[in-house]
C-alpha cells in the first residue's frame, strides 16, 4: 500500500454527470468531496473508451493508492465482486 495521497490534475477538466472528471486525452478520474481520488465501485481512472490506449487499472480510496488486492480487503469485497472487477477491469 502506498502511503503517499495521490492527486491528479484537474486542469482542462470535463465534470460528468456520474460524478467522475474527463480529463484531456480521454483518462476518466473519480474524485471524492475532498478532491481526492476515491472511488468504491472500481478503479478510480479509466480510459474512455473511445481511446485506442489502454491503461492499468488505478485503484484508490480517500486519496490513498492501492493494489486490488487492497482495495479489495478495505472494501470487504467478496470473492464474486473481485472475479466480476477482474472480468471488467483486467
């Protein structure tokens, strides 16, 4: 687990109406109240998915980065919840 808080930029930001900010070149980034990367339904940035590129998925909570393993035991994630996120998220 990483101990440093994590913060993208937000400049040429596109807010979206799931509560999720596009960023230019597509990357897709969850953000919560307090401006920190935070998402607790998959990876906190994703690639829209017109883009050619693809990126790993980015897991984190309250500004905090995680492994999906983690992210998994924070979010008491069941083993079904995990096969379907793998499925999804690769």
């Amino acid at each position: 687990m990483s101990d440093k808080s994590t913060h993208l930029t937000r400049e040429g930001a596109v807010e979206r109406a799931d509560g999720s900010v596009r960023l230019p070149k597509g990357l897709i980034v969850w953000y919560n109240e307090l401006g920190e990367i935070h998402r607790e339904d998959g990876p906190v940035a994703t690639l829209d998915i017109s883009s050619i590129n693809r990126i790993k998925p980015y897991w984190g909570l309250n500004g905090k980065e995680y492994t999906f393993n983690e992210w998994c035991i924070k979010l008491n994630k069941t083993d079904k919840e995990k096969m379907l996120l793998r499925l999804q998220y690769g």
